[in-house]
C-alpha cells in the first residue's frame, strides 16, 4: 500500500514487501564483501527504512568484552540514540541482545519509563514513539542487534515483522559469512534453514567448541574455514564431524581426518 | 475393575494435568514440546511425533520430535517441504494418510520414505492460533487405518496446547508478537543443537545421548533445557554426565 503512510509520514515505496526475492537481492548488494563497518552499517539501515514503515535503524555488534558497539545508522541522529542506549547499558536493544529474544516496543512513552528509566530520559523530545529490536544470533552465537526506531507509536504488522525479522537474519548470516566469498544468496537459502544439514552444522559446531576449546562464535568460524580451504561443503564437513570421522586438532595448522 | 476406557481416560487427565503444570510463569517451551510429542506417542499408540513451526520465511521447522535420529529428522522435514504436513500447514486442515501404499502419485517421494522406515500411515493436524497457522504436529504410526475421531480430538487437544505454550511464552499473545515467540522457540532449538555437540564430544555420547543428559540434568536442576544448554557451551555450568577423557 503505497501513498501517504499510516502514521503521517510519506510513505517510502514498498514495492517488495511481499518479495523475499527483492528484499534478499536489496540487502545481498547493500552488504557487498566489505567487513562491518560503518558503511556497511549505515547501507543496511538503510535498506531497513526503506523496506519497512520505520524512520530510523540502527546496528549494534558486541565487541571482544562482550560488550555492544555501535556499528553505525541510517542517520546521525539515530546513531546518537543507539549509542546513549549502548552507553547506557538499557534499553529495548540491550534487552533483545541480553535475552537473545526480539524485544518489541510498539508504544515506547507508555513502556519506557519503567523498564528503561535512563533511556526513556534520554528520549525525551526526540520523537521516537516505538522501538524494535532484533538479535544477531544463530543458536548461541551471538553477534550484536538491530534496532529499528519508528516516530509513531505503533507496532509492525505481522507481514512488516516477517521482513524485519529475515533482514536480522540476513545481516546474521552476512556477518558470520564474513572473509568467505560466498554468494550471499546461496547462504542466505542453506545456512539458517531447519534442515538435517543445518541441524548437524549446529551439533558440529558445538564438537569442534568442544575439540579446540574455543568459542561457540570461534568454533562456527573454524568449521567454515575448513570447509573452504578444502573446497567442501560445510553442510559435508559438519556430517564428517558429527559421524567422528573428522577431528580439530588444536596447535594443528592442517586438521586430519 | 479397570476396563481400557478407564485407563486411557486417567492417562489423558494425567497428561494433560501434567502439560497444565508447566505453564506456569517463565516456564521451558522446549520441555513443553518435548513432553507434548512423548504424550501423543503414548495416548495414541503412535510410533513416533513430530512438532513443526513456521519460521518468517514460512518454511516449517522441526522443534521438537520423539526421535533425535538424523535419518528420521529428516522423515519430518522431509513430510514438511513436499509432504502431508505441508498440506495441512497450508491449508489449516488436518491431513490424514491412513495408509501411505495407497499415495503413489501424491507426496511419492515421502511415501516411499516413510514406509522404508516402517510407517505404514501418517496424519498431520494444524496448530492453529484464530486464523492463523504457524505449525503442525505429526504422527506416525506402524499400522494402517485412519485415527479414530477421539483420537484425532485427543491430537487436536495437545495441539492446542501446544499453540498456548508457544505464545504465552511471554505472555504476549497478540498477533504482532507472533513471529517474534516463533524465533525465539526457534533460536532456542539451534542452541540444543550445539549444546548437544560440545556434550557429545565431552562425554563421548551420541547426539541421542547428549539429548537425553541435557533433558534429565534440566529436569534434575529444576532448570530450562535452553539455559542448561547455554550452560554447556558457555562453561558455564558442571557438564551433564561428563566422562572423564
């Protein structure tokens, strides 16, 4: 439904909305091949403002003290937001990263004030009505949030949530894809699927966290590097794995079967 | 005297007590769902269950199921992408295939799979919330011949309760939060999946093994299964059943 939109603001065209091809052809080029950085950051929010009925998006990754960064924003005064909410250690997005859960806020002025007193201060006169955030996470993996911020306060529709919830997965993917030169729409249909495959990539996962005694975060990494240096399937590596045919081998540069 | 009728009565009150205990506040989706499937298997003699959800992409997913074999799983995700449980996803129908010889044509590749693991019949019923439909619970039995209709009533029920645990995880249950609840329920299944991993290679169990551990040490704990697990991978908390290696 294009023309004025429901909250008052120009109504971005949203052709796509019902297009998961559009939509993945959108943020596979917005994403490109460069690391997380502001840039790319900034692309991502973007393709999210104009995807979806909201003004604002922000991306939040957690640094090596476990702590959440922001990445970047789909503008500046969005960027400061996200990065009182981060400093504050509150907000919808710290909760959504904290309980790996999407936090949903459709009505910030009525909510905020008592689960997140120090933000909703901070808020006061920047006309956010709502806020939505979305986990980067895959399992235990856990690699930071997505906020998206709206003026008005009103909640996604059940379609609107659909395309937020696989942009959080695609930048999910995107992220841990990084340093691979996969094609974006090929992980984007197999890695976060329910699949056998994917079940035995996650249970691989854990065994090779388990063999190294490393990070879950680590572990993924490791199993994917394997596989591409050996030109395999990671869907084949996690099989050989899981079937104990195949070990990681700490201090082990070349890892044998 | 105990006539059947009698026992099984007891047994679905038993059950379905049991499933009303654990939706208390801030209870474990997961175990929900796994006693779910067990439940069906025992109250309707059927040889093994499966509990499917929709992700946002609307693919079905297996979140719980009475198995933890591969070749199994993939029966489910098979009936799931061209199979009787699809149709009943689409639809909001139950689909019943009271005997898979007699589907040559239609869902053939499943049929053929399904009877080579010795099912001989299958029925799909719709976990539905209002109009909409966000999964499927399955059940397989070795035997021909569709379920009796207080059976199906019986399935349907469990369904049900499975739709309530599902949304009331948080309690919000209004529809905008729907997808929000899926992922999660979701998320926490990858989170198994790992777990299981790191216990399988600490304590040299198969993946079957390390399911079972992570359960009876939740149970045992008093704890949810997906806190348990984020334990494992974290090192957080003492293994389940770990060997010494």
């Amino acid at each position: 439904v294009n023309g004025t939109g429901r909250d008052g603001f120009p109504a971005p065209p949203r052709p796509a909305m019902s297009s998961p091809e559009r939509i993945s052809a959108v943020l596979g080029a917005a994403m490109g091949h460069d690391g997380p950085d502001a840039a790319w950051a900034a692309r991502l929010c973007q393709v999210c403002v104009d995807f979806l009925p909201v003004q604002g998006a922000a991306i939040a990754l957690m640094s090596k003290a476990h702590h959440l960064q922001t990445v970047g924003a789909s503008k500046d005064a969005i960027l400061g937001i996200e990065q009182i909410q981060v400093t504050l250690g509150e907000g919808p997005g710290v909760e959504a990263f904290d309980s790996r859960g999407p936090v949903l806020v459709p009505d910030l002025g009525a909510t905020a004030g008592s689960r997140w007193p120090m933000f909703a201060a901070a808020l006061t006169g920047s006309a956010i009505g709502a806020m939505f955030a979305f986990p980067l996470e895959l399992g235990a993996i856990r690699l930071g949030v997505l906020d998206l911020y709206r003026h008005q306060p009103e909640a996604l529709s059940g379609p609107e949530l659909a395309t937020a919830l696989r942009v959080s997965q695609a930048v999910t993917t995107s992220l841990l894809e990084q340093g691979d030169d996969a094609r974006f729409d090929e992980v984007h249909g197999s890695w976060l699927d329910g699949s056998a495959s994917s079940r035995e990539v996650n249970q691989a996962t854990g065994m090779v966290l388990a063999q190294l005694d490393i990070s879950i975060e680590e572990a993924y990494v490791r199993l994917r590097a394997y596989a591409f240096s050996h030109n395999r399937l990671v869907a084949d590596v996690a099989a050989d794995v899981v079937a104990r045919r195949l070990r990681f081998h700490p201090h082990a540069e070349k890892d044998a079967g | 005297m105990h006539d059947q009728g009698m026992i099984r009565q007891e047994q679905l009150v038993e059950a379905f007590v049991g499933l009303a205990d654990t939706l208390v506040a801030d209870f474990d989706v997961v175990e929900l769902l796994q006693r779910l499937v067990e439940d069906c298997v025992r109250l309707l003699d059927a040889a093994a269950a499966g509990l499917l959800l929709a992700d946002q992409r609307g693919s079905l997913q297996v979140l719980a199921s009475t198995t933890e074999q591969a070749r199994l799983l993939e029966l489910f995700q098979l009936e799931a992408d061209k199979g009787p449980c699809l149709a009943c996803f689409r639809t909001g129908a139950p689909v019943l295939v009271p005997d898979l010889a007699d589907h040559p044509g239609r869902w053939s590749q499943f049929a053929t799979k399904a009877r080579q693991e010795g099912f001989a019949s299958v029925h799909a019923l719709p976990l539905r919330l209002r109009t909409q439909v966000i999964g499927a619970l399955n059940l397989f039995h070795t035997h021909t011949g569709a379920m009796t209709a207080d059976d199906l009533a019986v399935g349907q029920a469990l369904a049900d309760v499975a739709t309530i645990g599902i949304l009331q995880q948080r309690a919000v249950a209004r529809s905008h939060a729907l997808s929000g609840q899926l992922q999660s329920a979701l998320n926490s299944r990858v989170i198994i999946e790992q777990a299981k991993g790191v216990l399988a290679e600490r304590a040299n169990l198969d993946m079957d093994e390390a399911f079972t551990a992570l359960r009876g040490f939740a149970r045992n704990h008093n704890r949810k299964l997906v806190d348990v697990a984020l334990g494992v991978i974290e090192g957080r908390s003492p293994t389940p059943d770990r060997a010494p290696s």
